[in-house]
C-alpha cells in the first residue's frame, strides 16, 4: 500500500520554505519549475556543489517521486535519502559537523546515508557510458548500478519520471516506470540497515536541472 505523506509541486519561491540549502545555489522558476544552478565558479570544484534538503523526517518505508528536466550539462544529479547523523541523531543536530556542500562530508563526514546519483554527465568515463549509482554512507560504498536511459540534454524529452523506492531490506529506483536497479541491504557487508531519515537533491556544477511534483509515500 502507498499512503501519501508529503506533496510539493516545486512552484513557485514558496514551496522552499521546506526546504534547507548546505553550499551555494541559484534558486528559481522560470518555467514554473524549479531550477537549480550553482552559484560559484564550477573551477572551485567540490566548492561549488551544493544539497537542498528536504526539512520533513520521513519514515523507513517510503517511494520518493519526482519529475526532472536536464537543462544544461556536464554535471550530475543525486536524490539522498534515509539521511540521518551515524549515531541516530537528527540530520540538522548542531553537534554534527557542518555540511557546506562538498561532497566527501556526506559519504565521510558525520552523517548516514543512500544517495543515487543520476544524469551523470561530469568524467569523461561518465559521458561515455551512462550509468546510475546507489551509494550507502557512511563510506561510499557502491551498492547497486544499472544503466542509465536518459539521453544527453540536446535529445532528452523531458519530463522524465523519477521514483525510489525503500521497502523492508530492499531498495529500487525507476526511470518513467522502467526498472534501473535494486538492491538488497543484508545490514551487514556495507554497514547496519538506515531507518528513516530526510532526502536532499544535489548538483554537481555546472549542471542546471529543473525540478517538480516531489512526492513522498508511505510504504506498507
């Protein structure tokens, strides 16, 4: 069963009030979507990167869905989710370490985490073979990986479809309703199972992408 929890169309200015920026972004909607960029120079590398969190808690069992529009690449995109501080603790607590965006504070900083990356278009191996990533932190471990289905941006026709989904012990994601990858946390090889926690889109810049309809169930 899916039982809708949260439901944000991503808007209008609005909508951001759920919302906790770590890095530096440009935010706006001028399609009546949200758009997102980096503010700095791309050259300052993990400097430039950023996380827009989601403030709501969410419980373990969730399918997280939104729609997506790659504007301009190289770049990548990631959806982080069962997020939490490594001893339990709120992932806003203010005795976890400061978060500003680079990226080694969430695969080995102060935090627990899933995150898939997607639309990876920033390495030169990633522009040739397009792959979709499930990560678990703490430690960057590579989880699961399945090929990626969306064009580069001059012939993608977006929107496209995005959907995680985190049941029991196994985790899948989906692109428009075809099946990218799953995996099947024994709790053990990569570190105990994550139990709830918030989601975070991140970019890696200077990717622009545009977001809407975020939508999070209860899985039952």
């Amino acid at each position: 069963m899916k039982q809708l929890i949260y439901d944000n169309p991503l808007t209008c200015e609005e909508n951001l009030n759920d919302f906790i920026l770590e890095g530096s972004a440009a935010m706006s909607f001028p399609q009546g979507r949200l758009r997102l960029e980096n503010k700095l120079d791309g050259a300052l590398g993990q400097k430039a990167n950023y996380v827009l969190w989601c403030k709501e808690e969410f419980p373990s069992d969730i399918c997280i869905e939104w729609d997506f529009w790659p504007i301009r690449q190289p770049g990548l995109c990631i959806m982080f989710f069962a997020a939490k501080g490594r001893n339990g603790e709120d992932l806003f607590d203010p005795t976890l370490q400061p978060r500003t965006g680079e990226y080694p504070l969430y695969h080995h900083g102060d935090i627990n985490a899933f995150h898939i990356s997607y639309f990876r278009r920033k390495e030169e191996d990633e522009k040739a073979f397009h792959t979709c990533n499930l990560r678990k932190s703490y430690g960057f471990y590579m989880a699961a990986q399945g090929g990626d289905p969306i064009p580069d941006v001059g012939d993608a026709k977006p929107p496209y479809h995005m959907t995680v989904e985190k049941l029991g012990d196994t985790v899948k994601f989906f692109i428009n309703d075809l099946e990218i990858l799953t995996y099947v946390d024994d709790g053990v090889t990569y570190g105990p199972r994550l139990e709830g926690g918030k989601i975070g889109f991140r970019q890696l810049a200077p990717f622009i992408g545009e977001y809407q309809n975020l939508k999070v169930y209860a899985l039952s």
